[in-house]
C-alpha cells in the first residue's frame, strides 16, 4: 500500500509524492514515487520522465503522511 506524503527537502521546496510504507529510520535512503510539486508541476531539479528518486535521510528535513481520500466521498455529484 502507498501513502501519499510531503517531504520537506533542506533547502528545496516541499516534493509531494508516494511511499512504500512508513520509511525505516534505519536505511540510508528513503525512495520516492512519482515526485512532483505540491502545485503537480515537474519538480525542477529532476527530469521530468522520473518516476522514482532516492533522497538521503540527511538531505529531508520532516515528512508528513497525506490521509487517504475515501473515492465516493471526494466525488458528490455527477451530472449525466
């Protein structure tokens, strides 16, 4: 299961993308799928075909866990 996360990168702008899990303290390295801006936009730093990146622990400052978006609740009306 994924969860939707930012991570606040030092001295970067928030990236906003998806965990495998809660990260392991332990590792070196957290991976990050599909990296974007908090706006959706291509993060700039990074090309825009990317759809996994590496950040070192060292490099991020905190990350915050995204709730879930329950599907029938985010979409309340649909006109046929």
């Amino acid at each position: 299961m994924r969860l939707s996360a930012v991570i606040q990168l030092l001295d970067e702008g928030p990236i906003v993308g998806e965990l495998v899990g809660l990260p392991d303290p332990s590792a070196q390295f957290i991976t990050v799928y599909n990296p974007r801006g908090r706006d959706g936009r291509p993060v700039a730093f990074l090309d825009s075909n990317v759809e996994r990146v590496l950040f070192a622990w060292h490099r991020i400052s905190f990350i915050q866990l995204l709730p879930d978006v329950d599907l029938d609740k985010a979409i309340s009306f649909v006109r046929e």
